[in-house]
C-alpha cells in the first residue's frame, strides 16, 4: 500500500517529487541509522510556501522584541508594519526606561529613493528620530530594495554614531538573503555579540543566568520569570523577549544560558560559550512535565542543596495550583490527534503540552529550521561552518583569556553532558514515535491534502494556514500569535492552552462547516426577471 506521504507528493511534477521526497518523512524508531531529512534549502518557486524572510527574522524576530532599541526600518512602509505588533511579543516599561514597542519606524521608501538613493532620507530618519525621542540605541534594518540600490547602512550608522553620540547598528537583513528568516536571525545575533554583549559591567547575585531565545509572546517569558525569581534566579538578561539592550550588555556575566528556542538564537549561545566560556542547556517551558525537567535540569547545573530543595518547593506549589484544572480539560481532550507545523521549535515544544493533555502528535514540521533541530547533532561545529552563514557576514569569536572559565571539571562535564545534555540540543525526532510524519517545509497544498489524509482534531499552525483548517473543519490554533490568548508556557501557561484547546475542541461549530446544500435535497429553479 501506498505511504500517505507518497500520494500526497507523488502529484507533483517529477522534479518538484524529487525535491520534496527529501523533506518528508514517516518516523521509524527501528532503523539502526539515524533517520537524516532536508532542511533550510530554497523553496521551489511558485510553490505557496508559509516561511517568512531574512528581514523577518532580524528585525521583526530577534530585534523587535527590543524595548529600548529605536530599530528604524530602511525600506517600503510594509515591511516595517508587518513586523510591528503582530506576533505579540510583550514588553512593560521599567521605571524611566525607554519604550518603543509601540511606535513602527520606517524610512517609507517611494520610487524616487529606489532612483536616487534612499541614503539621504534614512540620515534624515535618524536625525528627526534622536530629536523626538533621544534613544540610547538606535538599530537600522535593511529590507530587499535597500541591497538592490545599494545604500550603505553601516555608513550612515558610522555617520548616525559620531554625530549623535548615539551607539548606531546597522543590520545588513536584505529579506532576500537566504531561504527564510533563519538567515536573519544569524545576522542580528552576530550584530547583538558584536556591538552588545560585553559591554556591561553589572555584578550579578549568585545564580545568574540568561534566558535566550524567549519572545514573550502572549506573556510567555514573564511567566518562565516568575518561576524562576521564585526559586531564586538572578535573571541577568532576557533575550530578546521583555529585553533591554541596557540589560544585554552584561549578558556575558551569567553563568549558565537557558536555550528555549534554539533555532532563532543558538549563534548566541554558542558565541557566549566560545568567547566566555558560559555553558548553556536546552530549556522547554512549553508543558507540565517539560516545565519540571527543566527546573530540574538548572538546579542540576548549579549542584546547590538549597537550590535543588527550593526548586522542589516551586514545583510542587504551582503543581497543586494547577493539577485539578488539567485534570479536567485532560478529560475532554484525552484520544485527540493533533498536526503541528510551526518555525523553528514549537512544533517540538508543543508536542509535551500536547501530551500532558492526552493528544498524540501525528505530523510535525517546521517552517525554516535546519538539521540539527530536527535530528540534533553530536558536536557542535564551529559557528563559522553552519550552513547559513555562507555569505553572510559573520564575526570572528576569539576565546578571551580574561573572561574564559571552566567551572566544571571534567568528570562533572561528562556527567552533565549526560544527565541534562549541556550544551546539546537532541532535535525533535527522537521524541516522535512510529508511523509519525515529519515534514519540512510543508506548503498549501500539501495541507490541504494531508489534514485530508490525516483527519487531525486540532491543526496547529500560523495565520496563513489558518484557515485552510477551519474550511475544512478542523479545529485550528495559532501557535505563533497564540490568537490573541496567552500565556501558555510555565504552569499556569499550561492551564490556559488547555483552556483554549479544549473549547476549541469541544465547540459545536465544526458541524456547521458542510453548508446545508451539500447534504440536503434542494429545489433549483431559475429567476427570469420581469
Ligand atoms: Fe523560535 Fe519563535 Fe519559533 Fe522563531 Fe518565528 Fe515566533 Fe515561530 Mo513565528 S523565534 S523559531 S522565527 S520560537 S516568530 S517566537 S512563532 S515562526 S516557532
Ligand atoms: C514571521 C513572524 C511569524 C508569522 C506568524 C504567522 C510570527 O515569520 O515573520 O505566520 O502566523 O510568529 O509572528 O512567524
């Protein structure tokens, strides 16, 4: 018999078969070798993909979040407004700190700066900005026409840094460098270490951590905040999610990274571990049980009595706030199937909330992601060699002798390498069991046909596949914005997903999706007029 994959991609034409039968999978946890797909390669044109582009994951992912980054985008209005406010990343405003969350910069480019040079306007940009709102940082991303007409950002920064005084970063984040967003992320984590990072000076408490690659969205990062300032963390910086630039400057003084989202933020964490020796570890905040291990997998970093036993004493007190609550929805939703096809790691993570709740996961996939997300890698390579930093600029990491520190020996590195797989990151298909689909990539069509195929209750997904689901009856939750819900990380996190899974499941209204004349008789006449 067929494999569902294979009547769904063999409609294709020959060539286009041949390029997506490398990005689809069906697990099989048998097979003596690691099963290997593609990734992070160019999407066939013409084919309705949902990633996003290079800009998208400079300026809209990593450095939007931002708060006190006055990030100008040098471009057509449109690229500046679709990154601004739509993917929900959450800020507050500290005391007298700067805020621009809620103000989209943009040159506004017309076709008379493609003719003659947009330079002169972005220089002007820049001078009306520092005279409104003063910032302290002031960022410039390029966007697609930008790279055509070639205006020099990095001149104007230089320019915007002397005669304002004003630390000016230019992001070279043409949306078509690269296959996806994931270009882009690179670029602003190389700019954030470059400029950024290690500028600060703050003396950090005991336990000092980072928290990478969380974008609090729908409030996600300040509900990991509170677990942790709980159980005793000094949280030196948050990045980028609620962040500051102010904060990041003394970034390098944590002693341990968390990683939730590898893939938007590894370059960092890496870079850090390089340059300053800082170790980091995966986090998963998204589900009960991930939430545990991963408190678990700190304390177990920092090897404190009192750490270990305070953990313990947050874990169980959110628990006994929650259990009942998931308890409940865990009835309803217990048996359900669920399709998830998300970025670059939630569609990992949320395969453990999934599962606090009973759902299996059958088919998961990422928009952008590379290899390593997908089948983890034994040795990190240098960050030099990672496939997408080809053309792209990239720093030189130099380990420096002042802040180097190895703060564990070397029987302790082997046992935590072990026990909480320090600085590694496993991929999600080791955690996907038989006969599931992994899918790269994944586009409109094969959607379409694979909830089909599949019949999921829940397909989880972005708004530009949103509603293929509910045309076709299936219930379909965002896990990019969250639609306008959230928080669903930590554990009270928890309880609001399967608030909303469960209502999502549990509405009557999927019945009402086959409009009545596709099952009941009806009499056709035809109107003539008068
Ligand atoms: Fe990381 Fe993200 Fe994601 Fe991502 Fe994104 Fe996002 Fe995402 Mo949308 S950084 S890879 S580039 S977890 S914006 S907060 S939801 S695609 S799965
Ligand atoms: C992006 C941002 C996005 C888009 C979400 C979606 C986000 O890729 O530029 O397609 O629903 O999370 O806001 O991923």
């Amino acid at each position: 018999m067929k494999s569902k994959i294979d009547r769904v991609i063999e409609q294709y034409p020959a060539s286009v078969f041949k390029n997506r039968k490398e990005h689809v999978l069906l697990r099989n946890t048998e097979t003596p070798e690691p099963q290997t797909i593609t990734a992070n390669t160019r999407t066939i044109p013409g084919i309705i993909t949902n990633r996003g582009c290079c800009y998208a994951g400079c300026k809209g992912v990593v450095l939007g979040p931002l708060r006190d980054a006055l990030i100008i985008t040098h471009g057509p209005i449109g690229c500046g407004f679709y990154t601004w406010g739509t993917r929900r990343n959450k800020g507050r405003t500290k005391g007298d700190e700067q805020n621009y969350l809620n103000y989209c910069f943009s040159t506004d480019l017309q076709e008379g700066d493609i003719v003659f040079g947009g330079e002169k306007k972005l220089r002007k940009a820049i001078t009306e900005a520092v005279g409104i709102f003063k910032p302290q940082t002031i960022m410039i991303c390029s966007t697609c026409p930008v790279g055509l007409i070639g205006d020099d950002i990095n001149a104007v920064a230089n320019w915007a840094t002397k005669e304002y005084g004003i630390k000016t970063i230019a992001f070279s984040c043409e949306g078509y460098k690269g296959v996806s967003q994931s270009g882009g992320h690179h670029i602003a984590n190389n700019g954030l270490i470059k400029h950024i990072i290690g500028t600060g000076d703050r003396a950090v408490g005991k336990y000092a951590i980072n928290i990478l690659g969380e974008y609090n969205i729908g409030g996600d990062g300040w509900e990991i905040e509170r677990m942790l300032k709980k159980i005793g963390y000094d949280i030196v910086a948050p990045i980028p999610g609620d962040g500051t630039v102010e904060e990041m400057k003394s970034a390098h003084k944590a002693d341990l990274n968390l990683i939730q989202c590898h893939r938007s933020i590894n370059y960092i964490g890496e870079m850090l571990r390089t340059k300053y020796g800082t170790d980091w570890i995966k986090v998963n905040f998204i589900g009960v049980n991930s939430t545990i291990k991963s408190l678990r997998d700190i304390a177990k970093y920092f090897d404190d009595p009192d750490l270990t036993a305070r953990t313990e004493a947050v874990i169980a007190e959110e628990l006994s706030e929650i259990s009942e609550m998931m308890d409940q929805y865990k009835k309803l939703c217990q048996g359900k199937t669920a399709a998830l096809f998300v970025g670059g790691s939630r569609a990992h993570h949320y395969q453990y909330l999934l599962r606090d709740l009973g759902i299996e996961t059958i088919l998961a996939g990422y928009e952008f992601a590379h290899r390593d997300d997908y089948e983890g890698r034994e040795v990190i390579p240098n960050i030099k060699e990672d496939g997408d930093s080809k053309n792209i600029e990239s720093i030189e990491v130099q380990q420096d002798p002042k802040y180097y520190r190895v703060t564990l020996s070397q029987d302790r590195y082997e046992k935590l390498k072990e026990e909480i797989s320090l600085n590694y990151y496993a991929g999600m298909m080791k955690d996907m069991p038989n006969g599931t689909i992994v899918i790269d990539d994944l586009n409109h069509y094969e959607t379409e046909e694979l909830l089909k195929i599949l019949k999921p209750d829940i397909f989880c997904s972005g708004i530009k596949d949103k509603y293929i689901a509910h045309k076709a009856g299936i219930f379909s939750k965002q896990l990019h914005s969250y639609d306008y819900s959230g928080p669903y990380a930590g554990f009270r996190g928890a309880v609001n997903f399967a608030r909303d899974i469960t209502m999502g499941l549990t509405t009557p209204s999927w019945k009402f999706v086959t409009p009545p004349w596709k099952t009941e008789p009806m009499i056709e006449g035809s109107y003539v007029g008068r």
